[in-house]
C-alpha cells in the first residue's frame, strides 16, 4: 500500500518541499505536467523551490500523446470519436441533473420538516445518487469497451513510450502530479497506463492532480458569474486513492460559507470523505492511515466545515480510515464539462 500526499494549490506559497522532508523523500523526482497542456514541462520555477538536492524529470504526457496521435492515425481517430461519445453522454447526464437538483432544491425550499417531507427529499437525494452511479458506470463500460477493442497498450505507437515512463518512474523516489485541466491530464495518465505503473509509488498530487487519482472525478464551481453551477461527475479517476473526494480550491469555487450547500454534496458524495484541498494543505497517508492533516478541512453532512484530524487525533466520520486501494476507477473543475470533457482528445 502506497504513501501518498495532497497538498493545497503550489502557485502561491508552495509547501511541495516541506512535504517531500515530511514524507522522507531524497533523490530524483518525476513529474507530471499534461494538465498544463502546451506549458508542459515548464518546470524551472518547481525545481527551484525543491532544491538541488533533487534531480526533477518531467514525463511529457502531453506531448508525447501529440506524437502517438502522429504516429497512429487510427488510434487518434478512435480517441477522438470515443471523445465524442463521452461528450454527449455528459451532455444527456447534465440535463438530467439539472431537474433532479431543481426539485431538490425546491423540497428543500418547502416550509416545515414533516414525515412526508423529510421522505421526499430524501428520495430526491436518492434520485440524484442514483443518476450519479449510472453516468459513471456508464463512462466506465465505455472506457472498458475502448480498451478491448483498441488494445492501447499493445499498440506499436505507444510500447516505446510506456517503457520509457516505466523506467523514469522506476528510478524515482516519488511521483509529482500537478494540476491543469483535469480531463486532458486524466485522458493522459489513462492513456500510457499510469493506472498501474504509479499503484505502488509515492505520490504527492494537488490541483486536479488530486482529483485525477481519486476513484471519480467531480467537477464544482460556486461561484460563477452565472451564479451556482452544479457539480458534475465528469469521469472515472485512477482509483490510487479511495475513500476520498478531493476538492482542490474549495475556499474559492465552493460555498463553504452555506451549509445546506456543504450538506447536500457530503450528502451525495458520502461516504467518501469530502476534502477541502487549500492553501497551505498538506495531508499525507501511510500504509492507508492519515497521519498528517495540515489545514486539511471535511465537508459534513451535517452541513458543516470541519478540520479533519490525522489518525489518533481528534474524533468523527473517517479520520484516519483507509484511503488507498489498488484498482482503477486546475482546474478543480469549472463546472460546465463541455470544456473540460470535450477538450481532452
């Protein structure tokens, strides 16, 4: 069982070098950088701040996809039609939810707190839970349908590169994930295997790095000049970590000031653990036990905003349970997936 760390957000006063003393972390480091897309690699500012005492290599996800999408028209191709097709299933699943979450809404609205009202808006809970589970079960036969057909990794175009990344990440004592667009970092991690190759190394994720190695992906934002958008599931995560939903940014895109907001998604979400993911944040996990919870913060279904104790500290839902597991299910998400599904081919 792997150790694991997620930190706050790195573009203004960074902790990534405390948290690599804190987790004992000497040597070569690699780094994953698609999220960033065309700025990929651009890593001089991360270096400097972990200091010379490590080697830094990023794996250029991003661009090596751009040269097996060269190489394999076919594949590219695909992708791009499976990308289609997740597109429009996102699409179907939002206008769905939308009425779900508006009936909600309005049960909720609703004066008193009766027998029957208090069954009804569980129910409109339970409808909304449930759409969640079919979307994702849905995106998940997809992905498993691709896979049997495409055969990715056997592909001529991709085995150079999975050995290479396999080798890079052999040599390093931790694995970097940072954030960016979290759909073009996912369909990355996905597409070389990442899944599998990072199971058994430390990590350190933040940003949609974060969110990518969780068991789904949920996009969020409170605050839009549109008003509150709904939270969306966007995709299945690399599953390295369970248990946990990670929300990157939370003091800025979520509502943590309104608990009806706090409650409705722990509520929906449960029972992962909701996790305000800010600045300043550093959680690290050992052998699936939390052990260190830095202005780590949990979203309660009681609707209110708690700091989250590390294993043996403090009391309450999940504090210090199991959260990483081996299978495989920033843009800490704008909530509107047309961006952030349609652009991940």
């Amino acid at each position: 069982m792997h150790d694991f760390a997620l930190l706050g957000p790195q573009y203004r006063d960074p902790n990534l070098r405390e948290c690599l003393a804190v987790l004992g972390v000497r040597g070569r480091l690699v780094t994953i950088t698609a999220g960033w897309q065309e700025r990929e690699g651009e890593i001089d500012e991360l270096r400097a701040h972990v200091g010379p005492a490590h080697e830094v290599v990023d794996l250029a996800l991003y661009a090596r996809t751009q040269q097996v999408y060269a190489d394999d028209p076919a594949l590219a191709g695909a992708y791009r039609e499976r990308q289609e097709l997740l597109q429009e299933l996102q699409d179907h699943y939002v206008r769905r939810l939308r009425a779900l979450k508006a009936a909600e809404e309005e049960l909720h609205a609703l004066p008193g707190d009766g027998g029957a009202l208090r069954l009804a808006r569980r129910a409109a809970l339970g409808d909304i839970r449930r759409l969640d589970r079919q979307h994702l079960a849905t995106i998940v036969r997809e992905h498993a349908a691709f896979t049997r057909e495409w055969h990715p990794a056997r592909r001529a175009s991709l085995v150079p590169h999975v050995s290479e990344i396999r080798r890079e990440i052999e040599r390093a004592s931790a694995v970097l994930i940072a954030g960016g667009h979290v759909a073009v970092l996912l369909n990355r991690l996905r597409l070389f295997g990442l899944g599998s190759l990072l199971r058994d190394r430390p990590l350190v994720a933040w940003s949609a790095g974060a969110m990518a190695i969780a068991e789904r992906v949920v996009l969020f934002h409170d605050r839009t000049p549109q008003g509150i958008a709904y939270s969306e599931v966007l995709d299945e995560g690399l599953g390295l970590v369970r248990g946990l939903q990670p929300l990157p940014h939370a003091d800025t895109r979520f509502a943590l000031d309104v608990p009806a907001r706090v409650r409705s998604f722990a509520r929906r979400f449960a029972p992962s653990r909701c996790l305000a993911l800010d600045h300043g944040t550093l959680a690290r996990w050992h052998r699936g036990r939390l052990v260190e919870a830095r202005g780590l913060r949990r979203l309660t279904r009681s609707g209110r905003v708690v700091a989250e104790h590390a294993h043996g500290h403090g009391h309450g839902h999940g504090s210090g349970a199991p959260a990483t597991g081996d299978g495989g299910t920033d843009a800490a998400g704008a909530a509107g997936a047309a961006g952030a599904a349609g652009a991940a081919t």
